[in-house]
C-alpha cells in the first residue's frame, strides 16, 4: 500500500509532459492566426496585382 501512495504522489508532482502540450497549444494558435492572417490578405494582393497588370497592359497599348 505504501508504494501505492508513493506513486500517486510521484504522479502528482510530475509534470514534464505539460511543457510540451503548452508548446504544441502555442504552435497551434500561432498557425491559425498566420492563415487567418493570409486568408485576409487575399483579396488586397489579388487587386494589387491585378491594378498592376491592367496598368502594365494599358501602358504598351
């Protein structure tokens, strides 16, 4: 019964593996907010370049 207890509070004080699910949490939020971040850019850059071609067109007619 005494190794029991023992081990319950080994378990109890154990905690190596919470650093890495904290880092995979981090990671995570990180890439959603990098696609989200992207995702928003889209359309900015898809009328950037388009203003840039239409004017690189106009401009050799």
């Amino acid at each position: 019964m005494a190794n029991v207890k023992q081990l319950i509070k080994e378990l109890v004080k154990e905690d190596s593996g919470q650093d890495l699910i904290e880092y995979a949490l981090v990671s995570a939020l990180v890439g959603l907010g990098s696609v989200a971040a992207i995702s928003g850019l889209d359309n900015s850059l898809k009328n950037t370049f388009n203003g840039i071609g239409s004017a690189l067109t106009n401009s050799t007619a």
